[in-house]
C-alpha cells in the first residue's frame, strides 16, 4: 500500500499543534513506517535506497541502528553518496 505522505504531514502537523499526541502517533502506523524505512542486510538496503532515488529521493537519510561503533562505521561507509547512482533524468 502506497500512503500519501502529504496527508501523513498534515494529520501529524494537526495533532502536533493540538498537543494531541494520539493523534500524531496514530498517523505513524505500519504501513508508513514499510514505506520509508529500510531495514536489511546491505545488498537488500542499498538496492531498496537506489529504488527511493530513482523514484526521486534527492536526500535518503541513513541512521544505524547498532551501538556497535565498528558497525556503525562500516555501514555509513557502505552508504556515502558514492554507492549510489543518480536518478536518470527524464525526456521532456
């Protein structure tokens, strides 16, 4: 299920300034989560980040999960801009 993020936004944006924390966290289900986060081995997360950047995520954000600072390393190297290539430019 593909969830429109602007409606997320807005629902989140709502219940923020109405300091209605259900609310805000509610607009936080599963599926939304399924849809922006990326979780896997390196193969499988940096296919899933190259598919965000062909349909046009200019700024993926990479956040390790372990405290393990040897794992941390290795994955932000794993993940500089470098390992990716740009989005193809459309015709037209």
């Amino acid at each position: 299920d593909h969830i429109h993020l602007g409606d997320v936004a807005d629902t989140i944006t709502a219940g923020w300034a109405a300091k209605d924390r259900q609310k805000t966290n509610d607009a936080l289900g599963d599926a939304l989560i399924r849809q922006i986060v990326v979780i896997g081995d390196e193969e499988a997360c940096r296919a899933e980040v190259q598919d965000h950047i062909d349909k046009g995520v200019t700024t993926p954000i990479i956040a390790c999960l372990s405290q393990d600072p040897a794992v941390m390393q290795r994955t932000y190297e794993a993940f500089t801009p470098s390992a990716f290539r740009p989005r193809a430019r459309q015709a037209g």
